[in-house]
C-alpha cells in the first residue's frame, strides 16, 4: 500500500516548516528493539502493543497483521500501531487493533496518532473492511466515532504488605478470600501450571457457552513471554479448580483471563485466586492491579468492583462501513442461541471445535 504522508507546519522546526510523517508497514520482529523501546516511553501503551504479538496472532490464529510504523523526515520513530485483520463470511470482516484483547491503539505523537489512524481509515475504505477499530486505553485525538460500550476495573495495590491489602477489603470480601484457604487451597504459579489453567479454562468457557481459545495460545504466551505473562491456579485436594493468566507492564498488571470451576463455587476459590495474583504482584512492586475488561453493569462488573476497584472508560474508536458498529458478541441477538447450545456440549467436543470459532471473533 502507498505511503500516506501527512505534512504541517511546527515552529519548534524554526526555518524546517514543512515536516512529513511517513507510514510504512513493517515485519515488527525485524526491528523488535526500536519498535518496544519506544512503546515503552509512550502514554497508554500495553502489553499488547510488544512487537512479539504479531508473531502470537500469526503462529496462534493465522491472521494477517499490519503493523505500521510513523517516522519523521529524520527516519525518527514517532509512532506505531499494531493492526489484524479477521475475516470470516460468517461474523464478518474486521480490522482491529488488537483482537481478543482490550488494547492496542495507536501510540506516538499526535500527528504520528492521526496519520496512523487515516492509514488505517485508508486501507479499511479500499478494503471494504466492515469495521475498523481501534482500542485504546487512553484518549486519542483522532475526529472519529468512539465507543465506550466496556470498561476496564483497576485496583490501587497498598505498597505496605498483604496484611495492609487484606485490611483494604470490606468484611465480606475478607471472609470470601480465607475461605478456600481455610479448606486448604494451594495457589501455584509458573509456567508449569498453563495446562491445569487451560483444564480449568475450557470448562468454564463450555459453561458459559462461549467457545475456548486453544491451548497452543496460552502455551505460546508462555513462551514468547516468559517474564511478563503469568499463569496460577489454584488446587483443592490435588484438582485445579481456579486459574488465572495476566500480563505484567510497566507497573501494572492485568489478569487477562480468570475462571473457576462451578463444582467448587460453594469455596468461593476464584476469590482466593485474585487475591493471591494481588499479593504476588504487591511483592514484584506493581502498584495498579486490573481486572481487566467487562461490561457495565455486568454480573463481572459487580465482582470486581466488590473489592474497592474504580472503573477506567476504554476508548474503542471505530469506522463502519454500514450499520455494523461493534464486533461480534454473545450478547448480540443474531447469536443467542449459539450460547445455549454450545453450553450442553460435552468439554471435550466444545474444546476441539471452540478454537475454530473463536479466531473468527475479534
């Protein structure tokens, strides 16, 4: 696809009053260092914004990536933005930035921001792309429909020990958390435990009928990130029956995905799960936990504002081609019945055949 070059007029330049911003897009592993160096100095980057990602959505769900590169007259790095395409005749054709998680916008300067953001505008006109989007953690200034249909629930960790963080939680909150302790739950960490999560994991999507991402996913993430993904669960007499896997930036952390098995509900051990991720990041110096993204007013909002949380808007810019102004959902009424049967599916079954599906729902 051509450049697209925007040009203005900065008098920091003093007699250089025609600047130019040059988007390119680019194979982000051959420039692995420069590209996360600099999103790592950037306001609102991710996790998901490490180049490594692009590496996960080609091995893990084959999708075309775009990622762009915005540079100055100078070759000077001054913005990036992570971009997949999803293209499926059943749900649609999407361009996201990123898919299956809550982040990935573009990040740089402001003029880098914008020219970045029209490229994707560009490509996703020429393309006939149903919905382009665009999922920030922060405000952008780009002159497009935003929406803030989710939300993300974040935790200020106290810096003074567990025993301060247990002493932040409400009564009942405190009771929820010891009790699967007192039944003698075992919280375990480690890259030894993405199988049990993935056990865990695949049932509890089974049951809330929606379809699992694989294994080789969380398998993956292990592996391309070993020292900023993070994988628990938490065992009852020899059973996983809680898990959990985040993502550790700068200072915050988020748990990315989190289940628990119904059986055990009684014990309340997604509770003592959470808890021990907030104790375990309290201790690697992390001072903001998230419970990652939900929607307002949801049964999962609820659980994570119950432990003293605050709610972050997200801000998911997007361009549609036609009345289409979200990605598929299990909420969408097109698709209610495909939760109540996927639901009376055996594990196994839904297991095997969820990660076709799911690659297709952004």
């Amino acid at each position: 696809m051509a450049l697209y070059i925007i040009r203005r007029h900065d008098d920091h330049w003093c007699c250089r009053a025609n600047m130019s911003i040059k988007v390119e897009q680019v194979d982000a592993s051959a420039m692995a260092a420069e590209w996360d160096a600099f999103v790592q100095l950037q306001l609102g980057w991710t996790h998901f914004h490490l180049c490594a990602w692009q590496s996960v959505v080609r091995t893990v769900w084959k999708h075309e990536t775009l990622y762009l590169t915005a540079r100055n007259d100078y070759g000077a790095l001054c913005g990036v933005l992570p971009l997949v395409r999803v293209r499926s005749r059943l749900f649609g054709d999407f361009v996201c930035s990123m898919p299956f998680v809550s982040y990935g916008g573009p990040l740089g300067s402001t003029e880098a921001v914008r020219a970045l953001a029209q490229w994707a505008v560009e490509y996703s006109d020429t393309q006939r792309v149903d919905l382009l989007e665009l999922r920030s953690y922060v405000q952008l200034p780009l002159d497009m429909p935003v929406s803030h249909r989710k939300v993300t629930v974040v935790l200020d960790l106290p810096g003074s020990g567990s025993e301060a963080l247990m002493k932040s939680f409400d009564a009942k909150v405190r009771s929820q958390v010891r009790r699967p302790f007192k039944e003698g739950m075992e919280v375990k960490f480690g890259p030894d435990q993405v199988e049990p999560f993935f056990a865990v994991f695949s049932e509890h999507m089974r049951d809330l009928g929606t379809p699992t991402q694989p294994l080789s996913l969380f398998r993956t993430l292990a592996e391309t990130f070993p020292d900023s993904a993070l994988f628990a669960c938490a065992w009852i007499n020899g059973e996983p029956v809680a898990a959990g896997c985040g993502f550790r930036w700068g200072s915050e952390f988020e748990i990315t995905w989190a289940s628990s098995l119904r059986s055990h509900s009684r014990l309340s051990p997604n509770m003592g799960l959470y808890f021990a991720f907030m104790e375990r990041m309290q201790q690697e110096g992390v001072v903001l936990f998230n419970f990652g993204r939900c929607t307002p007013d949801s049964g999962t909002h609820r659980f994570k504002r119950q432990w003293g949380s605050r709610d972050v808007p997200l801000w998911w810019y997007n361009r549609a081609r036609s009345a289409v102004r979200k990605t598929p959902s299990p909420d969408d009424s097109r698709y209610s019945m495909g939760p109540r049967v996927w639901r009376k599916l055996p594990v196994p079954v839904a297991t095997r055949l969820g990660p076709m599906i799911v690659r297709f729902i952004p």
